[in-house]
C-alpha cells in the first residue's frame, strides 16, 4: 500500500481524526437547565469556593492537552504548528483509544521559551495534565523544567521520558535474554538530543553505570568544547566514567548494548562485529533505523530492536504514554516522576513471560489489551508511593 497516498485520501474524507461528544443530555429544557443555566452556576460556585473541585465537577480529571510548537515533528523537522496539527490529532487519538483519556491538539505559534510557557502555564487550569510533543532540542529541556515549576498538573515530553520508559523495558527483558545485567553492561547510545538524554538518564537511574554517549562529533566527554550545549555539557558530567574518546565505531568496540535515537545508517555490520558477545542493538531512528535487523544480526547481535512496526521488538509509546497518564489522571497526581517511569517500565516488561521471552519477543505488542491496565496500576501506586498523589 501506499500509506502517503491513502493517508492524505483519509484524512480528507475524516476531516479531522477527533472530534467533542456530549456526556450530559440535553433533550428538554429540564436537561438544558440542569447542564447549562441557571443549573450550572451551582458548580461554578463550588469550584470558586474550592477550586480543586474542577476535578470532580468538570471534565478535567480526564482531559490531557497535547501541545506543540511543530519544531520537531516525527522525522519533518520544523514545519511549523498547522502542519502539525495531523500528528497531534493523531495522538489525540492514541490517548482516548489505548488510554480512555480525552486529549485536545493545541499547536503554539511561538518558537520562544518564555512566550510558550506562559501560554501554557495559562491554560493548564483547564486540564489534568500536560503532554509535550514534537519540540526540539534544547528548547525542549527548558520547557519542560519551568512548565514543572510553574504548574501544578503532571508535565511529561513523550519524545523523551516515553521513549526512555519502553528502552528500559526491552532492554530489561534483552539483558535477561543474554543473561546479563544492567549495572554491569557497558552502553553506547547514539544522539544527544531529548530521546537520549531521557534515555541516558533513565538508564542511570534504574542502576546503568557506564553509558556513553556520542553525537555527530563522536563520545560526549567531560572538558569537550566543540559543538557543545547546557544539556551536553551536563550529559558529559553525568555520564561516560572513564571519559572514552573518539568516533562512535572507536567507541563502541567491546560495548555490550547500542541504542540508537539518531539517523539512518550510522551503524554498520563490521561496527556490530566489534561489540561483546551477544550484543543487544536497539536502531530506532525512523523510518529508516541506523541499522536493519539482518544486517546488526549478522554482525552478532543476539538482540534487535527498532522503531518500525514490520519487525520484531518495536519501541513503540503507545506501549508507555496513555497508560502513564491514565494512572496519573486517576490518582490526581501532580507529577510524572522518576518512580512513575520505572514502575511503568518494570510493568511492561513483566508482561513477557519467561516462557515467552526470545530474541523475537522482549517487549508486548502495541496492541497487547493488557498493556493500559498494567502501566496505569503501575504508575498509580508508584505515583502514591512516591508522595505525588492527591486521591
């Protein structure tokens, strides 16, 4: 099929992928005087009074807004907020399909910091929670951390800490697989941008202890100065422990894992050949991976991953994001922490059985029905536990 073709004939014929339905009847002047006025003064009155309230007497429990500023869109690049609207729709879609969670598209013609937060942080009183999508790097870091500080309704970047909780998840189950462990493995991730750094940092804190990562100029190391940022420099600080140096093929002899959140084809079959034994590959730039499967297996991998739906082991976030929300909307948490993330992961990864776990099966399909169950009552009693729930 092509999906170019049949996806712009598609959403001509849709119009739009999402659209409001009405919960209250509205079938009499009896209804309309109980939904609308004078009826509806009484909850406004209650909510002036308590303002918390808004999340029992109106839809915001449940309503998450998916906001943009179409900086980073899929692999488009920059194409700007209306061009980016399809693709929030389209996770609009995912949210209420895999999650329950009504979500609306808002797509922010800025491309300043501090203009797209204060928009935001003046409409986050209308929703339970705020999903960041599609902003690039590193204006992305900084949005989130002061749209945290300012809000008082869970922030997360799906780009990042989504992509990082499904890494953790598979490559729980392809460590287990190859009969090694986390804090003993040595890691190579390829990019330096959101998905790598929530990758990296996600890693490190489920007990990863030497990560490297590398961007076009080769190993982020502590005292590099070309082609530097914040976000860099203090990747630098927090990773690569005994300060490697060079191309990501000097530096990814004898590395047991490769991740990559890059381009097309930065990894090559000889590369692969160089790692330890049973090397885990997870390529997940798309379209294209940095490498396909046959090829990282004939270079010795015992496991592949990517982010393509036609192989084996797809890092997918539909597998992470309506289900972290869903417990989190459901709890009335404030946050989206660091327990939150590795609850889900631990959550996913569990739904692979010992007798199912093989090199073809480290993570649960997309649309596995188990998945928004076991990722919410995860990310609920870790979101409890960790002192961020408010019911």
């Amino acid at each position: 099929m092509d999906y170019a073709k049949r996806s712009l004939e598609k959403h001509a014929e849709w119009r739009g992928k999402i659209e409001i339905s009405v919960r209250a009847p509205l079938d009499s002047s009896e209804a309309l005087s109980l939904a609308y006025t004078p009826g509806v003064a009484a909850p406004c009155l209650e909510i002036q009074k308590a303002p918390e309230k808004s999340f029992d007497l109106t839809r915001r429990w449940n309503t998450v807004a998916v906001i943009t500023d179409g900086t980073a869109v899929l692999g488009l690049g920059d194409i700007g907020p209306e061009a980016a609207m399809p693709v929030m729709e389209g996770k609009c879609a995912l949210f209420k399909a895999f999650g329950g969670v009504d979500a609306v598209p808002i797509c922010v013609d800025s491309k300043d910091v501090d203009a797209f937060v204060e928009t935001v942080r003046l409409i986050s009183k209308s929703f339970g929670g705020i999903n960041l999508e599609d902003i690039s790097a590193p204006r992305c870091f900084a949005i989130e951390q002061r749209l945290k500080a300012c809000t008082d309704i869970p922030v997360f970047h799906d780009d990042q800490h989504g992509t990082a909780v499904i890494m953790l998840a598979g490559l729980k189950n392809a460590l287990k697989l190859v009969g090694k462990d986390l804090s003993a493995v040595r890691i190579v991730i390829n990019g330096a941008g959101a998905a790598a750094t929530a990758v990296a940092g996600l890693l490190m804190t489920a007990g990863a202890s030497d990560l490297t990562l590398c961007d076009r100029s080769g190993a982020v190391w502590n005292g590099r100065t070309d082609h530097m940022n914040d976000a860099k420099r203090e990747l630098a600080f927090q990773t690569n422990p005994h300060q490697r140096k060079g191309t990501l093929s000097e530096v990814l002899t004898g590395a047991d894992v490769f991740i990559g959140v890059s381009a097309p084809g930065m990894l090559t079959t000889e590369m692969v050949r160089s790692m330890n034994r049973d090397a885990v590959v997870f390529a997940c730039a798309n379209p294209v991976p940095e490498i396909f499967p046959d090829e990282a297996k004939a270079g010795g991998a015992a496991v592949v991953s990517t982010g393509r739906s036609d192989y084996p082991n797809q890092v997918n976030n539909v597998l992470c994001f309506p289900g972290i929300f869903r417990g989190a909307l459901d709890v009335r948490a404030s946050d989206i922490n660091d327990a939150m993330k590795l609850a889900a992961a631990d959550a996913l990864a569990a739904l692979v059985s010992e007798d199912e776990l093989c090199a073809d099966y480290i993570l649960p399909k997309a649309f596995d029905p188990r998945v928004r169950d076991a990722v919410a009552s995860a990310a609920a009693l870790a979101a409890r536990e960790s002192g961020v729930s408010r019911i």
